[in-house]
C-alpha cells in the first residue's frame, strides 16, 4: 500500500474522506491501513471521551444524523450534508428542527437503525436517560434542547428553547455520533457497535486498536479498506521512524 506523510492535526476528517471518497481516489479495493496512534485512549466511547486518541480511530465506526461533506476543504454552515436523515427542515419560529430518517440501515450486529435510537442518544448526552454517561463532557452543547421526539420510525424533531442557528453544527461534528439504544453506555466503552463504515475489532489498551470493513455499510461500494490498525506509539519519533521504514502506511503529524 501507497505510504503517506500528512501534517494534519488530525486523521479523523481524512478516514472518513477516505471512506467516502469518489472513485477518482480510490485506485482500487482491498488492504489495510497501518496508522501509528499517538495515545492509548481511557475508553473507546466517542461520547465519554474528548480527546483525539479515541476520535480518530472510532469516528467511521459510526455515522451522524448529519456531517460536513468531507470533500469540502473547510467546515461551514453550508457543507454541512445530510448522513443517517436524508434531509432537515425549520419551523417558521426556528426553534423546531426535523429531519427525516435514512431506512434500511443496520446496526452491526444486524438490528434496524430507528429513531428510537436517536433519541435514546440524545438523552444520554443531556442526561436524561435512565443509565447515565460515566463521563459527559459535551452535556452543556445541549442546554438549549427542550426535548426530541420521534415521528413514528423514521423521523425525530428537536425542539429548542430559544433560536440557535448553530445547533445543526454540534450534530455535525465528530462528537455526535449515534449510539444504539440496545447497547449500555457500559459496553459502549470496550465494545462499541455502530452503524458506520467500519466495525470495532478490538482495543489493548498501550498495544493496538482495529477495525474492519463493514461488509453490510448502506453507502453502496463502500468502505473501500478491508480495515484499519492502529498500533499505539506514543514517541512522536518512533512513530515518524515506523512510518519511514516502512512498517506504517500513513504519519498524520502528531
């Protein structure tokens, strides 16, 4: 496989470009990606943790309601493009948001993607579900959020105490993925299942965190890897050696 040198701060935005990438850059199907990891994460559960060691390797296990289009160089308001809801609408108020529901999609371990489990995820960041986050570092994003509601299967709309026009953002960014509701914040932590290109393989802490290619993922002819590993080398020179000598396919800078 084709090795890498890139800069950036974070590798993330790049795998998920990389998952949905155009045809165009996908020379062809098939092998892994070696990518040295900077750190060994306390857990792996994206909404628990905030740190870059867990949302580099876990952010294509899962999939947004929404996203900004990874084939746009710069986030704003207008890249933001629809993932598991197919579109959003506001009230004339601006205060209520609803966004239709992506059908067909499984969950890992094949159970239907609903929105009951939308809402189930918003209410474990707001901290409102029965089990609670043993950590919920982003639970002040949702102040403003009065409640959610489901539409029957395929349809949830938020519903804001005060116009926030900026709310659509925090659901695109890396930090809102959705979670199951059939899965405990519990198991999340060592056993995450998603909905997204890749699935978990397994997490040692200090060694090596894997995924692999979900062969069942909605976007048709995607992932395009066979999976992804991280081995953990926390040395920034190690890690840049490996990389030189071959034994890693890409060095995202830190």
């Amino acid at each position: 496989m084709k090795r890498n040198l890139i800069g950036f701060a974070t590798a993330g935005p790049f795998l998920l470009a990389l998952a949905a990438s155009p045809p165009a850059m996908a020379q062809k199907q098939g092998g892994t990606l070696t990518i040295g990891h900077f750190d060994s994460p306390a857990s792996i559960s994206l909404l628990e943790e905030s740190t870059n060691a867990v949302n580099r390797p876990m952010m294509a296990v899962f999939n947004n309601l929404v996203m900004y289009d990874q084939n746009v160089p710069q986030n704003s308001p207008k890249s933001i493009v629809p993932e598991l809801a197919t579109s959003w609408s506001w009230n004339e108020e601006g205060t209520e948001l609803t966004l239709p529901l992506r059908q067909g999609v499984k969950w890992h371990d094949g159970k239907p993607f609903t929105a009951n489990d939308v809402k189930c995820t918003v209410d474990l960041m707001t901290g409102n579900s029965a089990e609670k986050l043993r950590i919920n570092p982003r639970k002040s994003w949702w102040d403003n959020l009065e409640k959610v509601s489901t539409n029957g299967d395929y349809e949830v709309t938020f519903y804001l105490k005060r116009v926030q026009p900026a709310f659509l953002a925090l659901l695109a960014t890396g930090w809102t993925p959705i979670y199951p509701c059939h899965v405990s914040p519990r198991d999340m932590r060592t056993k995450p299942i998603g909905t997204g290109p890749f699935k978990f393989v397994e997490f040692q802490p200090n060694q090596v965190i894997r995924v692999a290619k979900n062969p069942d993922y909605w976007k048709p002819g995607k992932p395009h890897l066979d999976g992804i590993d991280y081995p953990i080398i926390k040395d920034v020179s190690t890690r840049l050696l490996t990389f030189m000598s071959g034994k890693s396919d890409f060095y995202p800078g830190v």
